[in-house]
C-alpha cells in the first residue's frame, strides 16, 4: 500500500470531490478587509507561526522547508515575522482579541534559541496583549543539551511537541531522522527538569519496512516515559517529499492495508491500556482536558497563520502565506501582509469542517452546541453530501447518536483515519505542493 492522495478508496474519491476549491491572489486591501470582517465579533484567535527552515531534510516531510545554511537569513525571518505580527496588530487593534493558543512549527522551530522565540512573544504580546505561552515542535537532536531546554522554556515556551517519532534505529534512518533513541529520552528528561508545563511525543506508522511488531514496540515504549500525550501519525507520501520517488520506483514499500489497520487499533488499544485516553483519532492523552493538537483551530478557525508557508481561517476567510522565503520576507518588512492566495468560506462549509473536526477526529459531535452556532443540524448538514456520508457511516454502525451527541464507535475508527489522512493529502499537502511551485501564483485549484 502506498499512502498518497489516491489511496484511500472511495475517500479519496470524496476529498477530491467535496473539498475542490480555488485559491486566488488578493488584492492586499481586500485581504486585510475580509480578515478584519470575518474576525469581528469574535474574542479569541488561535495563532500559528511557521518557521520554515531545516538541518536536512526528512526522507517523507511533507511540509514547506529550507535547508538552514544562512544564519542571518534565519535573523531576517525573525524580524520579518514581528513585522507580520506589527500588521496585524495594527490591522486588529480595535478588536480586542485575545490569543487562546500559540502553535510554532515547521521545519525545525527548536532551531531557534530562546531569546529568538522571546522576541516572537514579546511582540506578540505588544499587539495582543497577554498570552498563554508558546507550544513549539521540536526535535529531540535539539534538546540533548540540557542548557538549550532550560533556555527556551525561560523564554516562554511552555508545551513542546518533540518529533520521537520511532524508537527503532532503523525506523529513524528510513525516516532520515537526525537524532537516536538516547537522544529522545534526554530530550524528555532535559524539558522535565527545565520545568515545561506539557510535553507532546509524536509517533509515526506504516514507515516503509516497518512491521507490526516493530510497531507495537514503540508504543509499549512511548507509554512508559514521562509525557502528557502521544500522538501517532501514519507517513503519508506526497508528490513533494523527498522519498516520493524511493516510492514510486517501489525501492521501498509500505505495509499492507491490513497491517495498516492492525496499528491503527494496536494504538488504540496499547496506550488505552496505560492510562492515555483518547482526545482524537491519533491523539492520547493522561489528561483528557489537554491537548497539544491544533486540529480544531485548522478546521474550525479562528486562526491566524503566520509566516512563510503558513496557513490561516478566521472561520470565513482561508488564506495561504508565500512559500518562498526571500518573498516572504520582502513583503513582511514591507508591511503587507504576504497572502499568495485566499478564498471566502460560507457558512455550509464551516459547518462541515466543524462536524467533520468534532466528529470524526474528536470523535464526538454534541448537537446542541453544534445548533446554538449553525443552526438546524438536519438542514444544513442533512440534506449536503457530507450527510449522506454520516448516514452512510450510522447505516453500518461507525457513529451512533445518543443523548444529544453524534459518537465514533470503536468499529469505525479505521474508517475515520482512511477519511481523515484522504483530506489531508488532497487538501493540506495539496495546498503546499501547488504552492510550492510559484511564490505569487494567480490562481491554484485544490485538490
């Protein structure tokens, strides 16, 4: 099985059908007047910052990256990156938003030293006010010196997601991870003792040559260290990662589908049983009031994204930064805003992002709450083709309603990670292929 955008089966039929739109370059007027609008009225934003550049490359990333080679380059970035965040101060001021969360990633974030990301907060704070601190992704090779943990975390980083990712030797070398097993459980030990309020590990399956065993391997280890969540992501192939082509030449395979489901409920059911309990389809925390993912502010907005690659939702306005660096940076410290494509969101898609966000990656749905922000379930969503879909999904019992709430059933978690990884590689890593392309293109159609 190859994990791409066409893999999926009928889900990948329905992404490519009920997520096709068009992004187009704004006029920067009418950029900052359809975010400011479609913000107004709300309290709170969630803020996403991309920091864009690497130490080399991971064999299956997907996202928008650079080699960094050019220490001042990456200074420049930082002082575009305030100039971003200046603008929309200014544009926002008479809003009085008031930042929920703060996601930094990438790349590498944990390439920047602390008083990079005090400069971040800093200005952050000048033009919205008081924060909640900053949540980083990192890497394990970046923290093995203790000094570093203890210097980002007293400069405002508080929740860090670290990229274990496997604790397999050979897992991270077909990963083309830079860091080792050692590495990862100093890493732990380093933000313990430097005092980092949460601590996220990310974990990924169906990496080619991987098998079952080796899978449940890193689960039974992941449980036993000292984090507040594990997240467990299955590698998915885009035409822009770097292995695409080891793929495709099938110079390495991945597992099978049905080895695909059996890791699928091996998470489940592993980190279950030691005391994580699960806040999404690939997420398990010990507190099930916290969690590190974004996935609600991606889908649901309020979101500000920040920086080159990055993408935002206001909840009715989704743009999507340049992804050329040097452009970037231009157009920050220019003062506008770097948007190279943008498109409106009506109220029948939000709905369904929503749904779709609570119900089949949060697994559950309340309909009460859902009503009180959209209206009439049954109106809006039963009659589009996403309801089909639901009905479809309670026909063979993979969702069932009661006492007010839409639930996923245990039978229809496989199914929900078919459609949610579908949408990611047709929608998410379709945006930054195409965008990857050009830095200021016209027009881009998605999927």
């Amino acid at each position: 099985m190859i994990l791409d955008r066409h893999s999926f089966g009928i889900w990948s039929f329905v992404a490519k059908r009920a997520f096709k739109t068009t992004f187009r370059r704004p006029e920067p007027h009418s950029a900052k007047e359809a975010i400011k609008e479609t913000l107004r009225g709300k309290r709170e934003i969630g803020i996403y910052i991309h920091i864009p550049f690497c130490e080399r490359f991971c064999t299956y990333c997907a996202y928008v990256r650079y080699l960094a080679r050019d220490p001042d380059l990456i200074s420049r970035y930082i002082e575009a990156l305030k100039a971003e965040i200046g603008t929309y101060g200014e544009l926002l001021r008479d809003l009085n938003l008031k930042i929920a969360h703060i996601h930094v990633g990438g790349g590498t974030p944990s390439l920047l030293d602390g008083s990079q990301f005090k400069e971040i907060s800093n200005s952050l704070t000048k033009c919205f006010g008081s924060h909640p601190g900053i949540a980083i992704e990192a890497n394990p090779n970046d923290l093995v010196n203790k000094e570093k943990a203890f210097e980002l975390v007293n400069h405002g980083v508080g929740d860090v997601s670290l990229g274990v990712q496997s604790f397999n030797p050979d897992t991270l070398r077909r990963l083309g991870r830079p860091h080792g097993v050692e590495e990862s459980l100093q890493a732990i030990e380093n933000l313990r003792r430097a005092g980092a309020r949460h601590i996220n590990m990310d974990l990924m399956y169906m990496v080619p040559g991987q098998s079952l065993g080796k899978w449940v391997e890193d689960l039974e280890q992941a449980a036993e260290q000292d984090v507040d969540e594990i997240t467990c992501y299955p590698t998915l192939i885009t035409e822009h990662c770097p292995g695409f082509k080891l793929i495709k030449k099938g110079r390495v395979n991945q597992p099978d589908k049905r080895t695909f489901r059996r890791m699928v409920y091996a998470a489940e059911d592993i980190l279950s049983s030691k005391g994580f309990k699960p806040v999404e389809i690939y997420g398990y925390s010990r507190d099930p009031e916290w969690k590190y993912a974004t996935v609600n502010y991606e889908m649901e907005g309020p979101l500000l994204g920040l920086g080159c690659g990055a993408m935002g939702f206001t909840g009715g306005y989704e743009y999507q930064n340049t992804c050329s660096v040097q452009e970037y940076i231009q157009s920050a410290l220019q003062g506008d805003l770097p948007i190279a494509g943008a498109r409106s969101v009506d109220i029948e898609e939000l709905a369904i992002r929503y749904t779709n966000s609570r119900l089949l990656v949060s697994r559950s749905l309340d309909i009460r709450d859902f009503e009180e922000r959209f209206g009439d379930f049954s109106e809006l969503i039963g009659k589009s083709g996403f309801g089909k879909m639901l009905m479809l999904l309670r026909f063979l019992g993979y969702i069932k309603k009661r006492e007010g709430k839409m639930e996923l059933e245990r039978r229809g978690l496989f199914t929900a990670h078919l459609i949610c990884w579908a949408f990611v590689t047709n929608v998410p890593c379709g945006i930054a292929r195409e965008f990857l392309k050009t830095p200021w293109p016209n027009e881009v159609t998605i999927p």
